[in-house]
C-alpha cells in the first residue's frame, strides 16, 4: 500500500513538470522584428554606398550590384564576413561594425532597390556562357547554373543569390575565387567552379551580365 501510495505521489509530482515541458516544446518560435528600412538606409548610406552605389547598384565592375538581393543572402554574407567563413580583408572591417539589426535593416532596404540591367560585352563567348548557363556540360559532370540562379537570373530565395545583370568582372573574380579555393563558403559553388577553366568562367560571367 505504501508502495502504491509513493508511485500516486511521484506521478501527480511530475505531471505539471511534464505539462510544462509539453508547453514549451508548442510554445512558438520568436518572431524576428520586422527591418526598419529608414534605419537600413541610414547605416547602408554610411558604410556601404561609396562601393556598393547611393542605391546599391554599384557603378565599379569589381564591387557587386546589391539592389534587388535577396535580403536573406546578403545577411547570410555579412555575417560569414565578420565570422571570417568568408575570406575578405576590406568586407570584413566593415561588417565588424554592423550589429545583426543592422545587416538586417541593410540588407532589406538594399532589397527594396530596383537593379538595373546590364549587358554583355563579348559577342564570341556569350553563346558558350549560355550553354553552360542553361545546360551545363553534361560529359564533365558541370550542373547548369539555372538550376539554382533560375533561368532569368533571379535566384531562389534565401537559398541562391540573384545573379541577373550583376558585373561580369565580380563574377569572374568569384567563380576564380571558389575554383582556387580562396572562397569557401559554399561547397556547391567550390565543387562547380572546379572544373571550369578560365574560358568558361569568363563566358558565364559575360552572359549573366546580360541576363534579367
């Protein structure tokens, strides 16, 4: 009987522990604060705008257009700059000074910017870039880059980074970067970039230039 009357105690002890496990496994996850795109303007303005463009469409061939970005991608890059995931003295600094709020409110605003085009230069290696664009090299195992960038250059949200009329000069450099393992902070990019040679990479740069 006193056996019976421990385990009634134990169980009705531990039933509100229980409950309240239960409650915080349901309790929902916070919901981030919604981007105060005044305060993304300000802080973009400040440290961004001499290299990336007044609206985020940079006019230096080697800095990247970041109007119209996906605002998560661009968090996401801020973040591994200032972690040091993604390898770059200059970006790194400035990162540094940005807070998460901050890099969030930058990143959307510089979203909320419209990207203007741009176009390809290279008459002889845009029909390559196309190919390898839209159909990869199937006999070297090289995906298409629409599989994930969209046929149109728009990206997949928060997941693959709108590519669509960005300079061809930074996106050479990029691919560059990840073949020569100087970028790793996307196994899929180093693996593609890989087997491209400097001919091809130029190609896909100058027609990505040309896409939107």
């Amino acid at each position: 009987m006193k056996l019976l009357v421990s385990l009634l105690t134990a169980v009705a002890l531990a039933a509100p522990l229980m409950s309240a496990s239960a409650n915080e496994e349901k309790a929902p996850a916070p919901v981030a604060a919604k981007p105060d795109l005044v305060k993304g303007e300000a802080s973009f303005t400040a440290v961004c705008a001499a290299c990336h463009g007044a609206d985020g469409n940079s006019g230096i061939p080697a800095n990247p257009k970041l109007a119209q970005q996906h605002p998560e991608y661009l968090v996401k890059q801020l973040q591994e700059f200032k972690s040091g995931k993604r390898n770059n003295a200059i970006m790194k600094g400035f990162a540094t000074t940005l807070s998460d709020e901050d890099m969030r409110n930058i990143a959307f605003w510089t979203a909320s910017k419209k990207a203007k085009p741009g176009f390809a230069k290279d008459k002889e290696l845009v029909a390559l870039g196309e190919r390898i664009y839209r159909g990869g090299i199937a006999d070297r195992q090289i995906a298409a880059c629409a599989g994930c960038h969209s046929p149109n250059g728009a990206g997949i949200p928060a997941q693959y980074p709108r590519l669509g009329g960005q300079h061809a000069d930074y996106v050479a450099a990029q691919l560059t970067t990840f073949r020569d393992g100087g970028r790793k902070n996307s196994p899929q990019m180093t693996q593609v970039a890989a087997k491209l040679n400097d001919r091809e990479i130029k190609a896909v740069a100058d027609y990505i230039a040309g896409l939107h």
